[in-house]
C-alpha cells in the first residue's frame, strides 16, 4: 500500500522511536502548536493519563512511511496538473467495532470498483486514497447532546469518548488514543494484505461485484464493463503485454488531522531527509471548522510533509484561500496542497469561481477535490441526519461546471461511503425513501452512500470525465 509491492518498491526509513531528533521535534512542535488556539479538542479530565497515553503512542512505530508520503505527492501533482483524478472515500467515522475482516474488505471492494469505472472512463490514473486507518476524530457543531431532556457532552469520535448515549461513556479518555492507533494498525495492516496479496488485482474485477451490488442496476452496469476489461486484458496478454503490474494498486491512507495530541505523538523526524512527518496517515487533511489561519491546526499542517488538504466551505473569501495557500504551501510545491470544496449543490456554483480563478491568477498550483456530502446534510421528518443522492451529484455536476468553464482541473472525489447496504442517504437508482433511513441506518456520525449509490455516482462521474 502506498508504494506498489515488487522490485521497484522505495525502501522503507524507519524513523527512530523516541530518539533525540523525536524529541527535539515533539518539544518544538508542542510548543508552536499549543501556543495557539485550538477548536474541537476534548476536555481531558486527567492531565496524568494524557501524559501517559501520549507517552505510549509516542514509542510507537510509524503507521507510514515518509517516503510513501513523497510518492503520493508526486501523485498528486500529476492530479494538480490535470493528469491524474482523485477517489477519496470511506466512512465519516471509523468505530473501533468496525476493525473487522468483512468491514475493510467491502469498503475496499467500493473503492476498487469505483476507481475501475472511473479509470475507463478519465484515460488518465486514479490516484485511491481511503478514508481509513485513522479517520476516528470527530469535530462537532455543539459541544453537548441533548435526548429526552437529557443533555451530555456530544461523541467526539471513539478516539475520544464512547458512543453510548451514558453519563460515564461520553468521558473524554485518553487511552481511546492508544486503541485507535492500534485499530488504525490493524486495518492498515489488512488493507496492505488485501491489496499486495492479490485482492485489488484488476484481473479479479468480477470478484468485487458481489451480493447485493451484482443485481442493482449500477451493479449490472458494472458487469459489462468488467467484461469490456476482460476482453482488453485477454488482448494484451496475446500481444504479449506484461499484465504483470495490474495485479496491485498504490492506495493510500487518510484521515482528518483534528485531535492535536494525537497528530503531534505520531509526527515523526524523517531518517533520509531530516523532515518532519505525520506518520499517522499519508494524507491529513484541515476540517472546516479547525481551519483559523491563527489557529493551532493549521500551525500543525505547516509543519509537516505530508501533502495536505484544506477544507473551504461556502463562506471561504478568495483571500482567505490565498492566505491558507501562502501558510500551508510557501514554496507553491506541486502536490504539496489540495483544497476540498464543500460547498453544498446549491451554492457551488456561485461560490467556486471566484476562488478558483483567484487561485488560478495568484499562479497557485493546489489541486481542487470535491466533496460534495458535507454541504448537503439536512434531517429527515423521522429526525435522522441524512443528504440526498440526487444533491450530491449536483454539487459534483457544478465543481465540474466551474472548472470546465475556467478552464482549470476537477482533480477528484472526496466522498462518505461504506461498503455496506446501508440506509443514510436519500434516493440513488435503487430509491431509499425518508420513511425507509431507519431499516439500516448504522453510522455514529454523518450519512454515508451505500455500495450501490457508490458505485452509481461513480458512473456520474465517469460521464463527467468523457464529456
Ligand atoms: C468530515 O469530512 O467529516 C467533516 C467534518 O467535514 P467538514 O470539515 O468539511 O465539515
Ligand atoms: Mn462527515
């Protein structure tokens, strides 16, 4: 994962465990970082037990490695320059009871089937990044939940505090940090044997298109492509073309860099360059509501390696992008920096343009990625939190719209989805209906698109991308 298996495969540079230069960097980092206000951070009740959590991840090995963190920015400069597409997705939030065999491997199914229809289709390389492997941190718009007259601290994510609407699980404890990081190892450690163990082998493309997808519309859809690869692969096997290399995909992990203490515990000192990174994931991102210029979220990104995402909303000024470029990417480094739109399907074609041409004229070279799901969030009658299929796909009509009117690249996806046959999201070719989200409606956060409404704004996009 992150680098193909094989001969070509970088070698790894293990940083060291609580070596001088880790701790110079920890101290250093603390300091810049605490300095400045954070928003979204728990309420510990112990000082101690941070200390002590805080202690254990920081002996812990790197999730990552650095230099699969260079690779995937070189990816995603090829994205920056129209050469290349992004397909990011997972869950909003990942649950410590969702680390299971069958949990990772459907989501993996969704992101491979999706990449395959979007890879027909844009002629150009998908670049994968999973939600996953880390994505456990939560910000919230209050800090309480009310249910029945009853009123506790709000869930922050099972690296904060436990879902179960209690008194005693809605503490903030700090060792859920130390759970995390070994959920997080664990499914990236079966993700990495998934994929260089034969399972994304795009000769395996039939494989994938099991149970309930195989008989949904998009699923059938899905069915004759694959038999279109099928053909093509049988062909440049009799003309003697290595397939050799499709046995593997280069997917890299991602997750929102929200809970301080844990990013900073899991930034690291790079043995080849000397460089600071956060080997938590491969790609962190900013949320919306961390992104403070003068903030400590930020202050954090600026420091570390990895290639970045920016969240804007629709309120984001053409200065205020600027201003996040020049704090995050000085250097205008390719691959170094993506903002991730979500604006909502009613606005984003008013609010993008004036951000993508300023950023276009200021000569800024950050890839743009659509998340069209944070901006579409409304609750049903029956009180869930839901989004509509049809808004999300909207919004990404109008993200490519934009662009194609400027002149400038859709770079990719940024989407909520899991690999089941949940019922979070409104409508999709195989309708669910606002009296029909509860029969199956599973996350402890925002809605998700289920595998088959996946798989069908896959095919959305797909025509995007030929037209
Ligand atoms: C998210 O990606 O789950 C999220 C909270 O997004 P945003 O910061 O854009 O609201
Ligand atoms: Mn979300």
């Amino acid at each position: 994962m992150g680098v193909r298996g094989g001969r070509d495969a970088a070698r790894p540079t293990l940083s060291g465990v609580n070596s001088p230069e880790d701790l110079a960097l920890y101290t250093e980092l603390t300091e810049a970082v605490g300095a400045l206000p954070a928003g979204q951070q728990p309420e510990w009740p112990d000082p101690a037990a941070v200390h002590d959590a805080v202690a254990q991840l920081r002996a812990m090995p790197p999730l990552v490695f650095a230099g699969e963190c260079d690779v995937l920015r070189e990816r995603l400069a090829a994205v920056s320059r129209g050469e290349a597409f992004v397909l990011q997705g997972g869950d909003c939030a990942e649950t410590f009871a969702g680390v299971s065999a069958d949990n990772v491997r459907n989501k993996l199914k969704t992101l491979l089937q999706m990449a395959v229809v979007l890879t027909y289709a844009a002629s150009v390389p998908v670049v994968k990044i999973a939600r996953l492997a880390g994505q456990y941190a939560k910000p919230r718009s209050k800090s309480t939940e009310t249910r029945d007259g009853v009123t506790l601290p709000a869930f922050r994510g099972d690296i904060v505090n436990d879902f179960e609407f209690t008194p005693g699980a809605r503490v903030p404890d700090p060792h859920r940090m130390v759970r995390a990081y070994h959920a997080s190892s664990a499914t990236l450690n079966l993700t990495r044997a998934f994929v260089g163990g034969g399972f994304a082998d795009l000769h395996q493309v039939h494989a994938w298109n099991t149970d309930f997808v195989r008989t949904s519309p998009a699923g059938q859809r899905y069915e004759r492509l694959a038999r279109r690869l099928d053909q093509a692969l049988k062909f440049m096997r009799a003309i003697e073309i290595d397939t050799d290399q499709l046995r593997t995909v280069e997917l890299y992990s991602s997750h929102e860099a929200l809970l301080l203490d844990y990013e900073l515990a899991l930034t690291r000192v790079d043995s080849r360059t000397g460089a600071p990174y956060d080997v938590s994931g491969h790609y962190v991102w900013i949320g919306e509501r961390t992104r403070q210029l003068d903030g400590a979220h930020l202050e954090f990104a600026a420091r570390i390696r990895n290639p970045i995402g920016v969240k804007v909303g629709p309120t984001t000024t053409p200065d205020q992008l600027l201003a996040l470029a020049e704090k995050l990417d000085p250097q205008r480094e390719p691959g170094r920096l993506t903002f991730v739109t979500r604006m909502g399907a009613g606005k984003i074609r008013e609010a993008l343009p004036a951000l993508v041409q300023k950023a276009a004229a200021d000569g800024l070279v950050a890839s743009w990625i659509c998340d069209p799901m944070h901006g579409n969030t409304y609750e049903a009658a029956s009180g869930h939190k839901t989004r509509r299929f049809d808004d999300v796909v909207d919004e990404v009509r109008g993200f490519f719209e934009v662009h194609r009117a400027l002149g400038t690249h859709p770079g990719g996806i940024h989407v909520e989805l899991t690999g089941d046959d949940v019922t979070e999201c409104v409508g999709g070719g195989d309708p669910i209906a606002e009296d029909g989200l509860g029969s199956r409606y599973e996350t402890v956060c925002d809605p998700r698109l289920n595998r088959t409404q996946s798989l069908e704004l896959a095919f959305l996009v797909a025509e995007l991308l030929e037209s």
